[in-house]
C-alpha cells in the first residue's frame, strides 16, 4: 500500500469511529431523558441523582468527538460530502452535549418535586418526553444513514410538542391560582416541560443538520423552529 | 504569483471575511439584549417587537458563517493553528444564534409584561443583562484576539450570573406567594431571569473555546458550567 492508501484506510477508520460515537452518546443521551422523566413520574430522588451524576459521560463523548472532528479534518483534506458530514457530526454533537443539560436540568426538578408534598403529574409531560425521545432516536438514525425523509418527519413533531408545552404550562399556572401551597411543585413543572421543549427544539436541530447534510440546502430556520 | 500563491490569498482574505463577520453577529445579538431588556423595563412593547422581528439577520448571519467554514474547509487543508480557527468560529457561531433566541424569549416575555399591570422589576434582572452582556463582548473580543487572560475572566463572572438568577427567583416565587394576583407577570420575570442565565452560560461557552483554542487544551467541564 502506499502512503496516500494507508492514509485513505486511517480516514475512512476514524470516520467510522466518529459515526459510532455519535450513535452511542444518543442512546446515552436519549436514556438519560428517559430516566429523568421516570425520576419526576415515579418521585425517585437517587434515580434523579444518578443522571445528573452520569451527565459526566455525555460531555467526555463530546470531547473525544470534537477532537475526532479536528483530527479527521487535519489528516487529509475531505471531500465534500464527507466534509459536510464532519461538519455536521460537530454541530450534532453539540446538540448532543445540550440534551444531556437539559436531562441534568430535569432531574433537578424530579430531586426538588421528590422532596415535596405529592401533586398530579399532567398526561403532557410523558407524552412530551415520549414525543422528544422519540424525535431524538429519529434524527440520530436519519443522521447515520443520511436519511431526509426521516428527519423530515421529526420536523413535524416540533408543532406538537409546542403545543403540549403551551398546554401544560396554562394547567399549571391555573392549579397555582387555585391553590398557591402547590407552587414549588407546579414551577418544578413548569421548568420540566419547558426543559422537554428545548430537547425537542435541539433534536430538530439535529434533523434539519442532516436534511442540510443530505440536501445541501438549509432548511433551517424556515421550518417552525 | 502561482496558483498556490492565489490561493494561499483567497483563504487569507475569507478568515478576514468570517472574523469581520463573528464580529458584526457578536455586536447585533448584544444589541437585541440590551434592547430586550430596556423593552422589559421601559414596558415597551413596540420594542419587544422589534427585537423579535430583527432575529431574521442573526439566523442570516450563522448560515452565511456556517457556508464561509465549509468553504474554508473545502479551500485548502488549513494549518493546525487556522484548523483551530476554524472550527472554533462554527461553535461560536452556533453559540451567538442561540443567544440571539433567548434574546428573543426575553422580548416575548417583554411584550407579555407590557400587557400586564405594572409590576416592580427586581434590580437583579438589568444587573445579570449587564453583567451577560460585557462577557458576551469579551469573550468575542477574546475571540478575535486569540486573548485566552480576557476570556478567563469570563468564567469568573458566570457564578456570578448564577447566584443573582436563584436569589431572582427566590423573590420571585416569595411574590408569587404573598400576591397570586402578580403570577403572570412573576412568571414573565422568572423566564426572564432564566433566559439571562442561559446567555450567560453560552459566552461561557464561547470564552472556553478560545481558550481551548488559544491553549489547545480542554477547559470545558472542569470550570463551573
């Protein structure tokens, strides 16, 4: 082999380890969003605390992405679509890294509602957490077969989820008018679903990167968002 | 001059072109915080509205950024110091349109206010504007002159931003608790508040990439955010 193939094999190796660690960090981050949403449904103050004490992995995947991004960029010149992938893999990443605030910040509020008197949790917060976990596991897989039409779909979620959001706080702001002993709890609420929202924002980051990556056009900020 | 000469001066001439224009979004997403907040505490709803109709131009200007880095990147294979740049100014960019959307948050909040019967606006809210605003302008100005001493002082305020965002909604809530009545507008102020803590969070960002950028080392997750 000469230097040039060697060179080409390195390349493509690193590319396929990006790939993969961007696949895994989405699971991780997708899990972390699941059990926050479990920690607030099922008032479970230790799992609360081992998301946010896990939240440390998900920004070491970062990191290790942003330098895999750097070196795969230093090592040879890419050719235009694996350059918009790369490019790509490191807005996505940081998009990444952000979902997994956004868990730390749940399970914060899971932690604070956990500690207080029992309220009704609304029907909109799992079905905003099932909805944006699901947009998540739809733009990372759009994203690794550079799928457009998937994350096309995911675009369309976004509306829904903003609704739900809108829904939930004015039910909230309503049980505090009622009865201004549950306010802890329904602001602990409120800042969940308003965390959810954001998820569901960055995930339709995540899809309108890969539609752009597919497409090479820009779509965003012309769909809602 | 050889075809590698031109080039070398092409590329030369389009690193001016996308710091000149970091530059410029730093300077209007400041703008659309400052007057956010002067719509918050002048009741101006004209005001509001005008910052929610100018975030067109940052959207603009991070898809016109994002294109000058792909093309710098396509160009030719920059060398590790302009790699560095390179990359760095994606993530800022990136950072500056999502402070652009909070700017925006808080405009909405504004309008919302402006509708409400007056309320006393905390002297907490235009001191964490000040304070997110001149971190934002030194971690860009830090940015542009690879200045890694001005962005460390960056860091340093972010704590600050933190504590005068809790004792915020504190008082907040204390409000919300003597006098239901106020929950509307409380609410707006908390949002406000919030939206402040997150800019503030993203100069951080941004002054730890110039570090990072300016000492090749990761400061990212060991320093407070």
């Amino acid at each position: 082999m000469t230097n040039r193939e060697i060179m080409q094999r390195h390349f493509v190796q690193e590319l396929e380890l990006l790939k993969d660690n961007i696949v895994k960090m989405g699971s991780v981050t997708e899990q972390a969003i699941e059990s926050a949403i479990t920690a607030v449904l099922e008032r479970r103050a230790d799992l609360a605390q081992a998301v946010i004490d896990r939240d440390g992995r998900i920004n070491a995947f970062e990191i290790e992405n942003d330098d895999a991004v750097v070196d795969l960029l230093a090592l040879q010149q890419p050719v235009a679509t694996d350059l918009r992938f790369i490019v790509a893999a490191l807005k996505i990443n940081n998009d990444l890294e952000r979902i997994g605030d956004h868990a730390v910040n749940i399970a914060e509020s899971a932690r604070e509602c956990a500690a207080c008197p029992p309220v009704d949790i609304l029907p909109e917060i799992p079905r905003m957490a099932q909805i944006a976990r699901m947009m998540l596991h739809d733009a990372i897989d759009g994203f690794i077969r550079g799928d457009a039409a998937l994350c096309r779909g995911v675009l369309t979620n976004d509306d829904i989820i903003d609704d739900l959001n809108r829904d939930a706080v004015k039910k909230l702001v309503e049980t505090i008018r009622r009865d201004v002993s549950t306010i802890d709890q329904s602001l602990e609420l409120i800042r969940i679903s308003r965390n959810l929202e954001r998820v569901a924002d960055l995930a339709t980051n995540i899809a309108e990167e890969v539609i752009f990556m597919a497409e090479a056009r820009v779509v965003k900020h012309r769909f809602g968002g």
